[in-house]
C-alpha cells in the first residue's frame, strides 16, 4: 500500500496566470516599476501576452539557457529576475499566438504533473457559488412537481 507523502492535505503551491489576448501598446519597460517593487506573490507566476510574448522570473545557467521560476515567491531575489520574452512568427508557419499558447499549456501540464491531485466534490464546491430564489423560478407546468420519498 502507497504511503502518503506528507500529512498536509495540500502540497502544491497555487498557480497563478494572466492570459492578455491584445495587449496593445504594452511595453515591458513601463511595469518594471511595478515588478521591481511588488512582492513576487503579488504578480501572476506566468503572464501570457497572447499577440505579444511571455513574463516570468528567470535566471540563466552556467551555459546561457534560460530557467523560469514556477512560484515567484520561492526564487531568491538576486537569482531570478523578471523578463519579458517577446515571440515572433516562424518559418515553418507557426504564429507568435500559437508559441504563447503552446507555452501557457506547458506550464500548466508541468504544475499538474508536479501536483497531488484529489477527488473533489464539484457539486459542494460550485453550490457556494451559484445564488437562486425559490421565488424566482418557473416550472413548465406552472407549479412544482410534488416531492416523493
């Protein structure tokens, strides 16, 4: 039989993501302020500028590739740093929209892949968000059906 991991019932960090279908004249330089002074926990784990590219936190290893930070919160401040990566149309037909998509869904598999994952009840979870009135609804027959054991 499988032992559990830990005791604690939840072991994943939450992920947060920002998805921008037209950011328009967005320029990186303009929210370095922000990113520079804002708590890392503050700021979405991956934005996802559709038409334009992609922020994270990064650093870069000993042999120049780049190593983005899945939970800002955990990467040390003076080996990571925000970045802006700006896509660009392909060759061999793919488009800067589909590049950032691509990456959006690859991080999101790689954070549930990484994440202990248990059944939920959806009907419990969703019933706190949905607000009806009995006295508001309208029966097809103009009266409720009777209640039957």
């Amino acid at each position: 039989m499988a032992q559990p991991i830990s005791k604690d019932q939840y072991l994943n960090h939450l992920f947060v993501f920002l998805l921008c279908v037209d950011v328009g004249d967005f320029a990186f330089q303009d929210i370095i302020p922000h990113l520079d002074t804002a708590l890392p926990n503050l700021v979405p784990n991956v934005t996802v500028f559709l038409n334009k590219g992609v922020m994270v936190r990064m650093r870069l290893n000993m042999t120049g590739e780049g190593k983005y930070h899945k939970y800002p919160i955990e990467a040390p401040s003076p080996e990571y740093d925000w970045v802006f990566a700006e896509s660009m149309d392909n060759d061999s037909g793919g488009t800067r929209e589909g590049s950032n998509l691509a990456f959006l869904y690859g991080v999101l598999v790689d954070h549930l892949s990484n994440s202990r994952l248990e059944p939920t009840d959806a009907y419990q979870y969703t019933s706190n968000l949905v607000y009806l009135r009995r006295s508001t609804l309208k029966w097809s027959k103009g009266y409720p059906p009777e209640y039957t054991t």
